[in-house]
C-alpha cells in the first residue's frame, strides 16, 4: 500500500513538472513556426515589425542537409501576382505587399544558396519585405512566399 503511494506521488510530481516545464509552457504562449521550401531548407521570420500602418518581416533561411544544392523560390515576378504570390495571413484576411513610389518593398528574386557542407545547420539566405499592416489587435501572423509553406504564426512586435 505504502509502496503504490510513493509510486502515485512520484507519477503525479512528474506529472506536474512536465506540465509546467519551460518546453511546455512555451507552446502556450506565441510561437515562431517555421515553413519549408520545396527543396527543404526552412524559413523563420526572424523579426516581424508593425510600425503605424507598415508591418516589416525578415526572414531567415537555413539548410539541415549538408547536400542541400539551393533554390530559387521566386524571381521577376510581375507586380500583378504579388497579391496571389507574397502575402501576410491571420484567419480569412490578407494583407498585401506594401507599395512605395509604385514599387513593391520586397526583393526582385529570392535565391536561397547551397549549404556550405561545414556546418551542421547552414544559413542559405535572408528575405526582408514591407506589407500592409494587420490592425492592432492582430497579435500574430502567417506569411506566404512562393515555392514555401506557410511561415507562422509568428508573433507581431510593435515599434
């Protein structure tokens, strides 16, 4: 009896530190889920940034496989697809690449390089885009780019 007693105390002590670990206690609070390319290097938005009506994103790039060749996830894109193509999410809403002077405030291509054969996790490439911001309450965001999975929810900072 004694015994099945330290046994169900000792279960509910662990129990109770799993569910209160910082492992844990994390996937509660806003989370940075990163994307992947079709090639298989993965996307983080390293900074997401609203500042007024503006929302700034940098996203970094890295590769696992030391045999990772790179890609290419878009180039030349006509003005007219970005709002299908480069986009910021949250539930039914899209917000588009912001404009200035009639050109859109991302990069003209997107090349991601091949993994350098060293290190065991590779940066492969940045991106930084301006878009429309998402209204205040919004307190995270998916992007889309092309050729990649859904990068977020990541959380909004505020300027």
């Amino acid at each position: 009896m004694k015994s099945t007693f330290i046994l169900g105390a000792l279960l509910g002590l662990a129990l109770w530190i799993g569910a209160h670990s910082p492992a844990q206690t994390q996937t509660t609070s806003r989370q940075n889920i990163p994307g992947m390319t079709v090639g298989g290097a993965i996307g983080r938005v390293e900074h997401g940034e609203r500042e007024g009506g503006r929302m700034a994103v940098t996203v970094i790039f890295t590769a696992e496989r030391r045999d990772y060749p790179g890609e290419i996830l878009y180039e030349d894109l006509d003005p007219r697809d970005l709002a299908r193509m480069i986009y910021l999410k949250i539930g039914d809403r899209d917000y588009p690449v912001w404009f200035e002077g009639g050109e859109p405030q991302i990069p003209s291509s997107l090349t991601l390089m091949p993994h350098d054969g060293v290190a065991e996790v590779a940066e492969v490439g940045r991106w930084h885009g301006e878009f429309v911001a998402p209204t205040p309450e919004m307190r995270e965001i998916g992007l889309y780019l092309p050729n990649t999975g859904l990068i977020g929810p990541f959380p909004i900072h505020e300027r």
